[in-house]
C-alpha cells in the first residue's frame, strides 16, 4: 500500500477511533467524579495537552468550535480545574476505553501499530499539529492496547492539525468549512443556525480540495514508513475500528 492509499483508508477510521472514548458512558462517570460534565472533561483533557494555556492558543488548536463554546469547553471550565492534571485523567479514560475495546486484537498488531505511529509523529517538525506535540508529553504506555490508542489520538490530531492549514491554504474559513463537512457538527460545534453558510460550488471545490490536500499531507507523513510498515497499520487500524462494533475487554 502506498502513503496515500494509507492517508485515505484510514481517514474515516481514525476519525472515529481517536474519538471513541469522549463521551463514552465510563468517560462521563470519570468527569462527574472530578466535578465536571464530559464536556469540560472533553476540553480540557484535550485542550490541556497543549498545557495551561490562553483561550486563543485552544481556540487555534480546535479551530471550527465557535468561540462562545470554547468560553464553555475552556474558559469557564479552567476555573473548575487543571487543564494539565485534566488531560492526563483524559488520557486515562482513553486508555480505559481501550481496555475495554480492543481485547480481540493481537497484541503485537496493537504493539507494531503503536510503534509505526511514533515513527510518523516524531518525523513531523515542530509547531506542525500543536495537540500532537502536547500528546507527545505523555509517558509511552507501556501496554500494547493504550499505547495503540494514543496511536489513533496521535493520528486523528495529526490530520486534523494538517486540514486546518490546508482549508487555510484554499481560503476557506473554519464556520463554511465546518458546515460542509457535516451540518449536524456545525451545530454541535456551537454555530447557530442563523450562522449556516450560503453554500455555493465554489465553496464545495475548495472543501474538496482541502480534503484533497489534506489527503497529500499525510501521505507524506506516511512516506516514512516502508510499504509493509504501512499495510501493518491500515490492518491495525481496520481491525481496531472493528472493534468498535464488537468491544472484548482485554484479558491481562
């Protein structure tokens, strides 16, 4: 499989992978217990890879949200708790989530995934996806299932770094790109229905063409790895997602 064959299998499952765990019903206890809705615990588990930062600094990294909901999932929620004590509960739920998940995918799959990823995360320069660079703070799990899933969180926020420069590169402004990607997200992402663009094909050519780029982007990414190296990780990341659909708790 060639690096953009691998961009564009695993873009959709990856998508949904890296984001599995931010509402799951175990996720929402966790945040109750630290004395925040999921929202918040979505914010700022997110948004504090990237350290306790300003408003704006999250804001660039989340780029479609409109701002009064970055007030809500950031601004107004740092006063409850600590975005960086936050994101590291964060990634203990998502590590969690895949405890439960991925217990039917082989060990050394989710081994040999979670190494190709660092491989491909380390290879991109600085400043290049900022979530990706917080992310990598993290200690390296030491089991093969969590350390496959910071893999596909790694993965979703490389994309979605690289998308925010390409619908930048086309001149497409983050509330129209975030409507025709999917209106149903336009709204959750805080935009009023009064707010929906006047969609025109000129506009759907830029999407397409941002996705277009966005595709390239991380074929280069890819590039790093050999050809076997990136069949591993589209059958690493077909079976995970598969898994979605059929959770097994992973037996230690």
């Amino acid at each position: 499989m060639n690096a953009l064959e691998l961009a564009e299998l695993t873009a959709d499952p990856i998508q949904v992978l890296g984001m599995s765990f931010y509402f799951d019903p175990l996720t929402r206890a966790r945040a109750k217990e630290l004395g925040i809705n999921v929202y918040e615990f979505y914010g700022l588990g997110r948004g504090g890879a990237l350290g306790d930062v300003d408003t704006e600094a999250v804001s660039k990294a989340f780029a479609f949200f409109h701002p009064s909901l970055m007030d809500f999932l950031w601004t107004n929620a740092k006063v409850k708790a600590d975005p960086v004590a936050i994101a590291a509960r964060h990634l203990e739920a998502a590590y969690a989530f895949a405890d439960r998940t991925f217990g039917a995918v082989e060990e050394s799959l989710l081994a040999s995934f979670a190494r190709l990823v660092r491989e491909v995360v380390d290879a991109q320069s600085i400043g290049v996806c900022p979530l990706v660079d917080g992310y990598k703070q993290a200690p390296t799990p030491s089991e093969a299932a969590h350390a496959a899933y910071l893999g596909t969180i790694f993965l979703r926020e490389l994309r979605g770094g690289l998308h925010i420069r390409c619908v930048a590169e086309v001149e497409l402004d983050p509330l129209t790109a975030c409507y025709l990607q999917d209106p149903a997200i336009f709204a959750l992402h805080g935009y009023a229905e009064e707010a929906t663009p006047a969609v025109t094909e000129e506009l759907e050519i830029k999407k397409f063409h941002a996705e277009e780029l966005t595709s390239a982007a991380m074929a280069s990414c890819f590039a790093v790895l050999g050809e076997v190296e990136r069949d591993t990780v589209a059958e690493a990341t077909m079976k995970m997602f598969a898994a979605l659909g059929d959770p097994v708790p992973v037996v230690r």
